[in-house]
C-alpha cells in the first residue's frame, strides 16, 4: 500500500510529526492505540474523521520506516 497523499509532515503541526492527512493526529498516536488493543473500528468511533485507509497507511509507513533502519545499520549491529 502507497502511504504517499495520506501522510504529511508539516514542520509547524506537531512538531514536523508524520500526521495523517494534514490534521493532527499522528502516525505515532495510531500505532499507539493499534498497540493497546485497540481494532480498527474502535479508532474509527473515537475519530470519526479516520478512514481503514487512513490506518492502514501508518502500518505501511511504519514498516517502510523499519526497512530503511535496517537498510542503513551496518551488518554487525546487534540490536538484542
């Protein structure tokens, strides 16, 4: 999935924090709830103006996150 369009980052808007769709609810506030226990529709009913795309576009730019950490580690890092 292209995250592209969907996440933003604004320097003046929480900190130049990746938010979804210009408003300020973050990437990191989703994960965060996604990481609690919280479904999909459970975030969706708390923020009605979050769409599954919406969701699902952080999962894609966190892995994408994740894959260029480890891109950039040097092969004996350890990360235990």
């Amino acid at each position: 999935m292209s995250y592209e369009g969907i996440i933003t980052t604004e320097p003046d808007k929480r900190s130049g924090k990746p938010c979804i769709r210009g408003m300020r609810i973050t990437v990191y506030d989703v994960l965060e709830y996604l990481a609690s226990g919280m479904t999909e529709d459970e975030i969706m009913t708390d923020f009605s103006e979050l769409t599954r795309e919406d969701i699902r576009a952080c999962l894609a730019f966190a892995a994408d996150r994740e894959r260029k950490l480890f891109a950039t580690l040097p092969p004996e890092t350890s990360l235990r």
